[in-house]
C-alpha cells in the first residue's frame, strides 16, 4: 500500500530541502515592529522597569477592546487561570471540568488552586469540549467550569452557560488563543465570570511572557490585583513612585504574577495592530485552504455562522489510512525542509502524570485521543511572508504527494 519510501522509524533523507537550514522557518514567530522596539527602549531609559504606568494604559485599552468591566495584567495565561479560581473561592477538591485538547497549563492552574479537574470529551469537528460530554461529567462537587476556545474557535457558549446557570456553576474562560474570537456577537472571555488571555511568544499578539484576566466583578478585580503582588494591600507597586516611600501591609498569602512595564510596553503596540493581524492570519488560512483542498489530508473545519474564529492554528489531520504517512512522520519530513510545525495538543491523558495521578486513559475521551494523535498546526503567524507560505504550502504538498 504505501511506496517504499514511507519507513515511520527513520529520518526523511532529502536530497534538497525548500528551505535552507540558515533560513529555518520558525513556527509562531511573532511580528515585532518599531513602536514597541522604541517603547522597551524607553522603559529602559525611563529607569521604571517594573510594573507602572504602562501596564496600566495596557490593561485599560485591553479592556476596552473586549468592552469588559475590568482586565488585570498578570505575567502569564498560566497565573490568571491560576488566580481566577482562587477568586472563585471553591473548596479544595472542588472539581472543574475542562477539556482533554488542551495544553497543560489549563488543567494544571486546576491542580494548583486545590481543585480536581475532571475531563469532558471534545467535539470531533470543532475539537471544543462537548457540551453533551459536560453534562455527563457533572456530579455533586462540580463547581466550574474551564472551556478552552482552541485554535480560536469559540466553545459552544450558549449551551456552556446554560449547564451553568442550571447547576450554579463559575465559568472560566482560557482564551488563550482566541483575543479576537467572539461568539454570537459577543467577545469570547466576557460570557463567564473570568476570562484569561495569553500574550506569549507564539499568541496574536504578544509580551514576550503575559496574560490578562477579565471580570465583571469589583471584588474579583481587586483580590486578583492583590494575589497576583503577593497579597499586598492595593496599590503596592506604587511602593517606590515618586510619591515617596509607602508602607505596604500583607493582607494575604499571594503570588509574584504581576505583569511589568517592559512586557506591556510591547503588548500596548501590539494591540493597536490586532486587527491588521487577524487580517494577515484569515488570508494565510485562505490561501491554505485552496491549495490543500485536493490533498487527501483533513482540513480545518469553517467557522460556525455568527462566529468569528481568531485564527490562531490552522490544523490539519494526518491520517495514517487516508495519507499514507502518520503524523509523526509528517512532522519529521516537513521539519526535515525547515519548515517548523506545531502539535497542539497530545490529549491530556496520554500523559504520564495524569496518568498516574487521575488514573485517566486516553482511549476514555476518544475524539481527544484520535485528534492528538493526528494534528499538525502549520505556521499561520502574520510575520510570514508571501514566500514563507508557499514555502510551507510547496512542503506540505511535497510530503504528502510523495507518499500518498
Ligand atoms: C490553551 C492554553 N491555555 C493556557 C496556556 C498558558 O499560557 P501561558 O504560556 O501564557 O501561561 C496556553 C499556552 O500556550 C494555551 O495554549
């Protein structure tokens, strides 16, 4: 069936790759431009590295990007997650229920509030948690939960809040990759109690390291500030401004998750051009779109209607019976061009910890396993240029056709 080429256990050997090895096309390399370049620099120069001013202009004009009540700038998606449900004030062993397609730091911010996570299957179109799958998986200690909008695809969010309005349920949003997602008109991270978005490296737009945490509640906002600067009273960070030296009480055990002055002098520019971003990703997804179109690979699938998907991934899936080739070797032969490739995600269960810890099997969320085991996201950043997607479209056709 398949042509002698194809040996999963060895190295594709290519006489000459559609990229050279200087030329190495780096997945998710995020595009910098001159005004944040000028802004770090004037931080620099400023002699106020830490957090300031400028993370406070970043968090207001997050803010009113999304039209939240209140955004807080904390140092990673990983920490708002994290300090979101330490807001909610569950009880230890509380469970939250979230999705097996997703990367680790979402079920781990679970783990490390106290809480037990417990894992709905996906939808195997959307590769979203399962809203049918949610109802199955609640049961007396369910207080939460976690839907994750992968790739920039917005859950089902009608019928996620309405399991949660029917079993007094918080809802906390890992937008990671979905800044710009909205669902039926409405901004994705502002449907729960508490949004969370990530500005790391390879995310729309980015700080370096970051995130952001949305609410609707004053209370919330405020406890999240404090435990996001290790529990100081409000306004620590203003210690040393030029206002002069202020005393600061320890009002509880925080953490250090604050966002500082250098990340959001980035973040700031990064905004203003989100929109030319988004612009740039949905032609690369197009432009893919037409020239996979006849490749027997899976593509993406359209965006619901009323919906507007982020465009973070653009995944594929390699199925070894269709394709010929599996994934791994998929990856091994595009890398093999220099082209870089993601997986995003090996479902949660095929990990040894979990494993050990939940005692969870993949082959229990099948739709997650089967997606794990056979997606690839191809580079979609809004850096590429014309010629680095034809790169990555000529290798993608070179790979598969050889092989098919
Ligand atoms: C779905 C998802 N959730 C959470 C995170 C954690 O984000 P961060 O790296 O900002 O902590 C990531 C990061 O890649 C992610 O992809």
């Amino acid at each position: 069936m398949f042509k002698q080429k194809y040996n999963p256990e060895i190295n594709p050997i290519e006489s000459k790759p559609i990229r050279s090895k200087d030329n190495f096309l780096i997945f998710g390399s995020p595009a910098i431009e001159d005004s944040e370049i000028s802004e770090v620099v004037e931080s620099l120069k400023s002699g106020w590295l830490g957090t300031g001013p400028k993370v406070a202009q970043f968090e207001e004009s997050f803010k009113n990007y999304k039209g939240a009540s209140y955004a807080i700038a904390v140092n990673s998606c990983t920490a708002a997650l994290h300090l979101s449900m330490l807001a909610a004030d569950l009880k230890p062993s509380d469970e939250v229920i979230t999705s097996p397609m997703t990367f680790c730091a979402t079920v781990n911010a679970v783990i490390h509030a106290n809480l037990t996570p417990v894992l709905a299957d996906i939808d195997p179109v959307t590769m979203n948690i399962d809203p049918e799958q949610i109802e199955k998986k609640i049961t007396s200690k369910t207080r939460g939960i976690l839907p994750v909008h992968l790739a920039g695809r917005p859950c089902n969010m009608d019928a996620i809040m309405d399991i949660a309005k029917k079993h007094n349920l918080i809802v906390i949003e890992d937008c990671a990759h979905a800044i710009e997602t909205e669902y039926h008109g409405k901004k994705v991270g502002t449907f729960g109690d508490f949004g969370c978005f990530s500005f790391y490296v390879t995310k729309n737009i980015v700080t370096g390291e970051g995130g952001m945490i949305l609410t609707r509640n004053k209370e919330h906002a405020a406890r999240i500030k404090r435990l996001a600067m290790h529990g100081l009273s409000s306004n620590a960070w203003k210690r040393f401004s030029d206002e002069g030296y202020k005393h600061y009480f320890v009002v509880e055990c925080g953490f250090k998750y604050n966002m500082i002055d250098l990340q959001a002098a980035i973040g700031i520019h990064q905004l203003k051009r989100i929109d030319a971003y988004w612009d740039r990703r949905e032609q690369i997804w197009q432009r893919y779109n037409k020239a996979f179109a006849g490749l027997p690979i899976v593509l993406p699938a359209e965006p619901e209607p009323d919906t507007r998907h982020a465009y973070h991934l653009y995944t594929i899936l390699i199925d070894e019976r269709k394709c010929g080739i599996n994934r791994d070797y998929f990856l091994k032969s595009v890398t093999a061009h220099n082209i870089g490739i993601g997986v995003h995600y090996l479902s949660i269960p095929e990990h040894p910890y979990y494993q050990k810890t939940f005692g969870w099997h993949p082959e229990e969320y099948p739709n997650a396993m089967r997606i794990g085991r056979q997606t690839v996201s191809l580079p979609i950043s809004a850096k590429l240029t014309d010629e680095d997607v034809e790169d990555a479209i000529k290798t993608v056709q070179k790979v598969v056709e050889s092989t098919a």
